[in-house]
C-alpha cells in the first residue's frame, strides 16, 4: 500500500478501523529503519505521524 501516492494511503488509512492502525503503524516503522534517509524515508515518517493522530 505504501508505493502508492501519500494522498491516497491517507485516504485508506483513514477508512480503515482504528483497531488496525497499530499494525499498520509497526509496517510502517520497519519501512522507516529499512529505508535510506531521503524522500522516501520522510515519506514514511510523515505517514507514520498521521497514524499517530489518527489513534490519539
């Protein structure tokens, strides 16, 4: 889900049950520790924030 455009996995992890977002949250910490720094590793630290919002 996370190769698509951020606007558009906002938009599912907005729909998704809030009980979900904590899994979603750890896929997302693994892509953070996986990936470079750069654009992308920022992207999934912007998306791992708007999980954070979401759950709070």
């Amino acid at each position: 889900m996370y190769h698509i455009n951020p606007a558009c996995t906002k938009s599912i992890l907005k729909s998704m049950p809030r009980k979900e977002i904590p899994a979603e949250m750890e896929k997302l910490k693994q892509k953070i520790s996986e990936t470079p720094p750069g654009i992308e590793r920022s992207k999934f630290i912007r998306l791992y924030r708007f999980c954070e919002r979401l759950i709070s």
